[in-house]
C-alpha cells in the first residue's frame, strides 16, 4: 500500500560531487588534453589525476589545473574553502567510496 523507503535518487552531495567531475572533464576535452598526458608531464604515476578527478590527491589536483591554466580551488569547490584553503580533512562526501576503517587484527599486526 505504502512505498519504501527506499529510494533511486542520489543524494544532493553525490549530485554535486559528479557534477564537479563532469565539469572538470569537459574543460579537459575542450582543452584536448588527456589525463594520461597529464601524468607523463608532471611526472606522476599513471592514473593519478585520473583518480584526482574522482576523489581528493592533492598532486593530481594541482597537475590538473595547472594543465587546464587555472586553480585546485576553482575547479574542486567541494575540496576547498572559497580562499583557496584545502579542507583537511576531506569531507567523507568527497569520496567515491566509503573510507574503510583498520580492523582490530589489522591494528594488532601493526
């Protein structure tokens, strides 16, 4: 009778997060520049600022918008605050996936 709970929709931050990544793709490709590219000219390992696209590298970041001639800040707004400081520590939101917390066996090895 009742729906669940349960929904399709993404939330606002989600929403906002790949509108950031999609933004930042189109400036790339409008530009012709490859992520790859990217990483041979800054010297990065390979799939650094492909992976800085998606969540927070702090190199990656600054290899890409140094490509696309512009700041981490103007194109992460969700990364840093409005004066250009780095949020640290990132938002959980900022990420892809959950952050995975050590396990009690894991901290007992160390």
């Amino acid at each position: 009778m009742h729906r669940d709970d349960t929904s399709d929709k993404i939330s606002l931050f989600e929403r906002k997060r790949l509108e950031e990544v999609a933004r930042i793709k189109a400036l790339l490709i409008v530009a012709k520049i490859t992520l790859t590219k990217i990483d041979k000219d800054y010297g990065l390992p390979t799939g650094t600022a492909g992976n800085a696209v998606y969540e927070p590298h702090l190199a990656g970041e600054r290899a890409v918008a140094a490509a696309l001639k512009s700041k981490p800040h103007l194109l992460w707004r969700s990364r840093y605050f409005a004066d250009g400081r780095r949020k640290s520590p990132q938002p959980p939101s900022n990420y892809r996936h959950a952050r995975r917390h050590a396990t009690p066996e894991a901290q007992e090895a160390a």
